[in-house]
C-alpha cells in the first residue's frame, strides 16, 4: 500500500477528471483491457477490496447504450479510480503503482512512466511521494527492454 500523502504538500485538485481521464487514455494506449477482464486483475481487486465495486461499475458502464466494446471498460476503470482517489486517497499511489507494476508483468512491455507520473503529480500528489513506487516501476522496466534484446 502506499503511503498518505503529506498534507502539507497533498493538494487535491478541483477537477480531478482531466488527469485522471489522461491517465487512463495512457493505459488504454497499452493492452490494458485484456488484463482488466483477466483473474490476474479480480487477484488484485480481491487484494484492495475492490472487487465488488469493479463488478459494479463494469455493470453500471454496460447498461450504458452509448458505451460499447472497450469504451465499457474503459468507462468502468475510470469509476475506479475515481472511487479510489477520492474515497482512499492515501492509499491511491500505493493501489495505482501495483496495478502498474501487475500490469506490466502481464503485458511484459515497457510502460510510459514519466507521463504515467506526471499525471499523479496532476492529480496533487509531490513527486517525492511518488519515487519509492516509480523507481520500482523504472527498473521493472529496464528488465523488461533487457528481455527483449
């Protein structure tokens, strides 16, 4: 889990929408859907006691009849971390940078960290809260290009 954010430094911003939509068109750039419908994810969601509420979103979006295809998911993993940024924003970091770190496990393929971090940073999260996750997630990386040589 993460850590809280310093309350000092934490400033939430007033429209969290935008980063957090640019966030997810990031991941969305990846082959992200395929691990939001696997095991390896409900593993995850069972992990930060989110599976109920993934189920219900994923519902929520599918009776949506403008939504369909990935544009369901999509729809419904914007709900989540919206859900978490704004009921458990302590925890948020931690929960974003190990389903980052899952998913790049899952996809085995580079992630684009500077802009991925960048949008935390957006969200009002100091880039000092976010490195202990990030370098994690750098040198996950670094063993991923490594593999591919």
């Amino acid at each position: 889990m993460g850590r809280m954010p310093d309350s000092a430094n934490f400033i939430m911003p007033q429209d969290t929408k935008i980063p957090i939509q640019r966030l997810a068109d990031r991941l969305f750039d990846l082959p992200v859907g395929n691990y939001l419908v696997s095991e390896n994810f409900s593993e995850f969601c069972r992990q930060y006691d989110l599976e109920d509420l993934w189920k219900e979103y994923r519902v929520l979006s599918r009776d949506q009849p403008e939504l369909y295809g990935h544009f369901v998911i999509k729809n419904a993993f914007i709900r989540l971390l919206h859900h978490v940024f704004h009921s458990r924003p302590d925890e948020f970091i931690g929960v974003v940078t190990q389903f980052l770190f899952r998913l790049s496990q899952e996809i085995a393929r580079p992630l684009p960290l500077d802009d991925l971090k960048r949008d935390l940073v957006d969200l009002g999260y100091p880039d000092g809260d976010l490195e202990t996750g990030f370098s994690r997630l750098r040198r996950n990386n670094e063993e991923l290009r490594t593999c591919r040589k």
